[in-house]
C-alpha cells in the first residue's frame, strides 16, 4: 500500500504490524517506521517524513542501518531530489 500511495491504508498496517511485532525485533519496527514516513511524504508532509526517518535511523546502532534499511531511507531521500521518479 506504501509503493502504491494508499497512504491510508498503508498506515492501518504499519500501525497493526507495529502492534504485532515484538519491541526487539529492532530492524523490522524502523522498517516499518520509515515505510510509515514514506506515506507521510506521499500526503505532502515532508519535513515530518525527513524529522522521523533520521530519528529512526539515528536510534539504530551503525550496524543496523546497512541493506534494506539503508535502501528504504535512501529511497525516500531520492523522492526528494527526483520527485518525477
């Protein structure tokens, strides 16, 4: 629902997945987290989606914010840069 722009409906399941996954599961909830800041930029808020993916990739260890973590915020950054994308 997040790729598709449904921010609505995307948002109903981060918020669920948030619910469902445990407080450890530390790269799935900033996953989830910066899939949610994804939408905010979709509805056109996009000094919020910048404020929450850098707070949520600054609470990772460095460690952490590598592969598919890395990949999902530096999309957002390039929709910034290159909105036609």
């Amino acid at each position: 629902m997040t790729t598709l722009g449904d921010s609505r409906r995307a948002n109903e399941s981060h918020q669920r997945a948030l619910e469902l996954s445990a407080p450890t599961r530390t790269m799935t909830r900033t996953l989830l987290t910066i899939d949610a800041t994804a939408c905010s930029h979709h509805n056109g808020d996009i000094e919020q989606a910048c404020r929450r993916t850098v707070a949520a990739l600054t609470a990772l260890p460095a460690d952490y914010r590598t592969g598919l973590v890395r990949r999902r915020a530096l999309n957002l950054y390039e929709a910034l840069h290159y909105p036609s994308r």
